[in-house]
C-alpha cells in the first residue's frame, strides 16, 4: 500500500487499513469546513435541534419533492421514495435485460494552460522543478492538484500521492481539502489512502449525511459491503436538524439507489445488516451519473444531453426519452444523479455547471467529482471517475465524459 507520507497523520496510516468508523451521533456543531459562518442549528432551542426524519416536512415529500428520511421504527417515507424510482426511473419497467446495443464511457482530456505545467513538461527533471515552483504557489491548491496528476499521468504515482498530500497541509483539519485529495484518490483506485481520509472527514463532519456517504463508498470499493451498507442505511435511520434536513432534502433517492446496488452485489451484506425490506428493489439503468462536490457554499448543476439534443438539467429534470434528475442541491456538498433506465443509440454529453459560489476559502475553487456508470447495478456494471477544479474565472460549464451507445 502507498503511504502518504506528508500528511501529519501518516503515523497512523503505517499500522494498515483505517477501522471502520462506527456511525456517531450527530452534534450540533462542528468544526468548519469552511470560512463561512456557522451553521445555525447550534442557536436552536433542544428541542429543534433534533428533529426525527418521520416528523420533518421537508423531508416527506415524493420523489423530486418527497424523498423522506426514515426513523428507525417507521420507513414508510422512503418506501415511497422506492416505490416511484420503480415507477418513474426513466418511465419504464424496473426489471429487464441489458439493450443489445453496447455502451462506452469516454472521459475527454482536461485542457491544463497553467504556466507551471508547461515548466514541467519541458523540464527535464519535472519534480525538481515542481520543488523550484513549490514557492511561487505554496498557499494554491490547484497547483498541488494539477501537479500531482502531472506525475500519475507520467505513472510515477509515488511523487503523484506524495504532491497530492500536501493538500492537507494548507489548513489542519480543513474537511474540504480532505475531500478533494479523498475524490483523487478515488480515481486513482487508492482505497486504502481514500478510506484514510474519508474517516477523518467524518471524524469531523459526522452531522453531514455526505460524509457518511463518501465513507460507505470507500468500503465498497474494498469490498468491505457489510460495514458499507451499515454507513449507507445509518444515514436514512438518523436524525437531523431541520436547517440540515432541509438542505439536504432529496440524497434519499441517491442513497436508495446505492443501497440497493450494494445489496445486490453482495447478498451477504444485507443478511447482516436489517435494512427494512420495504426499501429493497431491483433497480438495474443503463446510465447513471453522480457529482459531488467539496464545498458546502457552492451550487453546481449536473447537464447530460442525450441523443436527441434534450438538456437534462435542474429546470428539465425529466427528459423525453426518460432521463430523470434529483433534486437540485444549492447548498451543501450535493450530490446529484442522473438516471436512464433505457439509453437509446447515439451520444450523451455529461458537463457540470458551476452556477454559484459563495466561498473564498483556503482550500480554493470547488473540486467536483464525477461517479460515471454503464449498466449500474445490472451485474455489467462498469464505472469512471473523474476529478477536476472548477475555475469561476474560466468556463462555467465544462464537458467531464460522453456515453456512446451503439
């Protein structure tokens, strides 16, 4: 296993995998991930700042308004959100055989015009030279960022994991640069690192249902399904503070999603796990497509145009031939998800739009990343993932993957 050897912590990484993280209670408050202010839930009166997933309003809506969160005892709320991902996933059947025809995910190459990558390129001894520019960009996280897929791309992914790391010494316990180097590492297939730093992230945020996600995917990708499905199910079986229950209004749907594909990869998981029966469904799309973000002041917008040249997006959340787009998340960390239950022949342009930012903080424009997916959760399925820092200075939207269904 590649150790991070930069980050303060990397004692701990020394000794193997992380332990799982049993799921905390979650506070009031913790700390900022952000230089915003905090979040209000710590002026509420007690008895505001726990309000059960059955009783919040917000959260009892149907699917693109409805998706509730469940107590413990009682998940009729999210049998509805799983009742209409059946009935409405790209308007079709829930169950069915793959389409005959073949799709392939294209992830196009980042155009990279910063000046220390054209240094580095012509260098002839590029980390010597990345130490040479370190100075000019101490305090840039895109510089760490950039650098670091310079020497992964070049497969020296020693220097990669080492540059990337340096992420975390730009600010102690900056949960939002945790996230960015944790999506990197994602892409690059480091899981060990990835659920390192996915722990500590919830370690920090654990009132924040996204960073239970991040976690539970990690495990996943370990094959870790037991552990996985338990971080995924705790996040529909706890209690919220109503500002946070209404900002993260609709993560149900992804998380009903995902809990149903791990399940079906491992059955095994859900024996030992008692995930309620009601929320159980084969839901096999030949697409799906998640972003995620790691800042909590930022809106983004997920756009996949299909063939026809209809824009699914935030005010077109349901498209003719049967797209379908979550709610549209503009506060905290997302996530989005696109779903096709039936792709037709043709192409789809996957792009992210960067609609609003709120922040100037220490750990720099909005890292997005992108869980692109053929034949999720069919037995098929077959994934990429794409990390990349949106400039607002530059383009707003930018074009992160293709499908090609032929």
């Amino acid at each position: 296993m590649i150790s991070i050897p930069e980050l303060a912590v990397a004692e701990e990484m020394a000794t193997g995998v992380a332990p799982v993280t049993p799921i905390p209670s979650r506070p009031s408050a913790s700390p900022a991930a952000t230089s915003r202010a905090e979040e209000l839930r710590s002026s509420a009166p007690a008895s505001e700042k726990r309000v059960s997933a059955e009783g919040n309003s917000n959260t009892a809506k149907a699917v693109t308004s409805e998706l509730a969160m469940a107590a413990s005892d009682d998940v009729l709320q999210d049998f509805a959100v799983v009742q209409s991902l059946e009935e409405r996933v790209a308007g079709i059947q829930t169950t069915s055989s793959i389409n005959s025809i073949h799709g392939k995910i294209s992830i196009p190459e980042i155009k990279e015009d910063q000046a220390y990558l054209q240094d580095l390129n012509q260098s002839k001894d590029p980390y010597k030279s990345y130490l040479q520019l370190r100075n000019q960009y101490m305090g840039t996280p895109t510089f760490y960022f950039d650098v670091a897929n310079f020497f992964f791309k070049r497969g020296d992914h020693n220097k990669a994991l080492l540059i990337l790391s340096a992420l975390a010494d730009l600010q102690i316990e900056n949960a939002d640069l945790y996230k960015t180097i944790s999506y990197k590492l994602r892409e690059w297939g480091d899981y060990d690192n990835a659920l390192f730093i996915t722990a500590k992230v919830l370690k920090w945020r654990p009132m924040d249902p996204q960073s239970h996600r991040d976690y539970a995917l990690v495990l996943q990708d370990k094959g870790m399904f037991k552990e996985a499905l338990e971080q995924l199910y705790g996040i529909l079986t706890q209690s919220y503070s109503p500002e946070a229950a209404d900002r993260d209004d609709g993560i149900e749907e992804t998380l009903v999603m995902e809990i149903n594909n791990l399940i079906k990869a491992n059955k095994a998981a859900s024996s030992k796990v008692a995930v309620n029966k009601k929320l159980i469904a084969d839901l096999p799309v030949d697409i799906r497509v998640v972003i995620n973000w790691n800042s909590r002041n930022t809106d983004i917008d997920l756009w996949v145009t299909d063939p026809n040249q209809e824009k699914c997006f935030y005010s077109n959340p349901a498209t003719a031939i049967g797209g379908r787009l979550s709610n549209d998340f503009t506060g905290g960390y997302g996530p989005e998800q696109f779903l096709l239950k039936k792709a037709l022949k043709g192409k789809y342009k996957i792009e992210v739009d960067f609609y609003n930012d709120d922040s100037l903080t220490l750990a720099g424009p909005a890292a997005v990343m992108a869980e692109i997916y053929t034949y999720y959760s069919s037995g098929k399925q077959e994934r990429k993932i794409v990390t990349i820092y949106l400039d607002r200075n530059k383009e707003r939207n930018i074009g992160i993957g293709e499908f090609s269904f032929q």
